[in-house]
C-alpha cells in the first residue's frame, strides 16, 4: 500500500530550500571574495550574494586590482 499522504512536495520561493521550505540557502558557502572581500547573503526580495570589496579591488568576486594610472 502507497503511503500517498505524505507524498508531497513544496515549490519553495528563491532562496529557500528543505522539504517545508524551513531552511534558508547560504549563497556564500561556496563562493569565495579574493583579496580579503567578504561575501554577504543579499536580504529581502533579492536572492544571491555578493562580494564587498576591500579598497583597490573591483569585480563580482574582487577578483580585479584597480589601477590607476598617473600622467
């Protein structure tokens, strides 16, 4: 016999996941900011991360060095 009662399944909304949606996806488990950057869960509507760049670094992952060239 199918135990059919408890065979459901949530449409979690973004950013959430767990068989009741209960549990909250940390987007920065797996990413990493360079040159000392830190990642930062975005709140709210907004789904993903990102990388808060230490000064002189640019780029989804502060992966760039700015330079700035003097004439």
């Amino acid at each position: 016999l199918d135990n059919e009662i408890n065979a459901y399944e949530c449409s979690c909304k973004p950013g959430f996941t767990g068989k009741l949606c209960e549990k909250k996806i940390d987007f920065c488990e797996k990413v990493t900011c360079y040159y000392g950057g830190k990642c930062v869960n975005l709140e709210g509507d907004q789904v993903g991360y990102v990388c808060n760049c230490k000064v002189g670094f640019s780029g989804k992952h502060c992966e760039r060095v700015k330079v700035e060239l003097y004439a």
